[in-house]
C-alpha cells in the first residue's frame, strides 16, 4: 500500500510537469516551476540542496567552494569555441558534479534507470531527482557566468501511464542561436557517468 501511494504521488508530479510550459524567459521562473512543488531551496554559487531517495524525499546540502567553482569554470572554457562544444563541457562538469555530491548524499555507486525496486533506498536517484540536482547545476553555471551558447529551462517530462510510457524527466537546455532545445538526462547514467544530452525533440520520442 505504501509503495503504490508514493508511487502515485511521483507520477502527479510528472503529470504536473507535462502541463507546465516548455520554458521561461527568466530563472525565477524556472526556479519557481522546478522547485516550487517540492520546497526545495534553489542553488546558489555558494551551496546546492541535492534531491535523492526518490521524489526528492531526502536532500542533504552541498557547500560549493571556490576550489569548486574554479573546477567547473575550467570545465566551461573548454567549451567556449562553440554550442555543440558547451554541451560536451557541460557533459564532463555533469559527470564531475555526480562524483562531488556523491559522498555528500550517500549516492556514490548509484545505479543507471533507478526504477521502482530501488524505491525506497535513499542512496538512488529517481528521474525527479536527478533531473532537479542536473537543473540546479546548470542553473549555477549561468550564475557563475560560465555558460555562454546556452540558457537553463525548466525540468521537462514524457510519459504518463496513459500513453504506455513510463513518466520520465529530464533537465533542459536552450540554445541561444537557435532556440533549440536539449535534454540533460543524467538518470540514464550510472554514478560519476557524464549525462546523455539529446535533442530535447528525440528525448520525448523515446521510452
């Protein structure tokens, strides 16, 4: 009974973040729509609140240092050259933060696809969770002034029961040139593994 209710409740949430819009204009708007449900303080250059155990169940605080911040601004200047560049940087800061918050939340070795047998262990990430802790990396990057082809969105989702797909969120990208899209899944890779970054159009065709 228990394990039908929570898992009820992550799928409102996922139901909820198919009818949000694509993408905001501003960060406090995507603050809002990202955190806003789950009472989750959003991150600064100074700490990030890290989701985990499922549905953001349990988050514990991660303190940026500036030996952290150099870290991802050498990662970023990597990437400067180009869009398609940036992407590949954020992909190595992504894996780099996975292996950071890691001891921080209990998380290390935590498995790719988390699906419902890992419910109710903390030390896994469901897809709300990862895409949350993604979003908030890539929000710090634009508040470090590192990102510089793209712009943060909020979380998307695809899959509702309904349509016999199995709920899935993924943290999003905005190419400034273009105005594409790009999913940043992290919940598709093993722990310290870089995250999968599509075409935000190819992710939502997926299972």
């Amino acid at each position: 009974m228990r394990r039908a209710f929570v898992f009820a409740v992550v799928a409102v949430v996922f139901v909820t973040a198919n009818r949000m819009p694509a993408a905001y204009a501003d960060t406090d708007s995507v603050v809002a729509a990202t955190y806003g449900d789950l009472s989750v303080s959003p991150p600064s250059i100074d700490a990030i609140s890290i989701c985990h155990g499922f549905g953001c169940k349990f988050r514990d605080e991660l303190a940026l240092t500036g030996a952290d911040r150099a870290t991802l601004a050498r990662f970023l200047a990597a990437g400067a050259a180009s869009a398609a560049a940036e992407r590949r940087a954020i992909a190595a800061a992504g894996a780099w933060f996975d292996r950071r918050i890691g001891p921080v939340a209990g998380t290390v070795g935590h498995v790719a696809r988390a699906n419902r047998e890992y419910m109710f262990d903390k030390r896994q990430m469901d897809c709300i969770d990862s895409s949350r802790n993604t979003t908030s990396l890539l929000l710090v990057l634009a508040q470090l002034k590192l990102l510089r082809h793209h712009t943060v969105a909020e979380p998307e989702a695809r899959g509702f029961l309904l349509d016999g797909r199995g709920p899935h969120a993924t943290a999003v990208l905005v190419e400034k040139a273009t105005g594409a899209k790009w999913a940043v899944d992290s919940w598709t890779r093993a722990y310290g593994q870089a995250p999968e970054i599509m075409p935000l159009a190819q992710w939502m065709t997926l299972d």
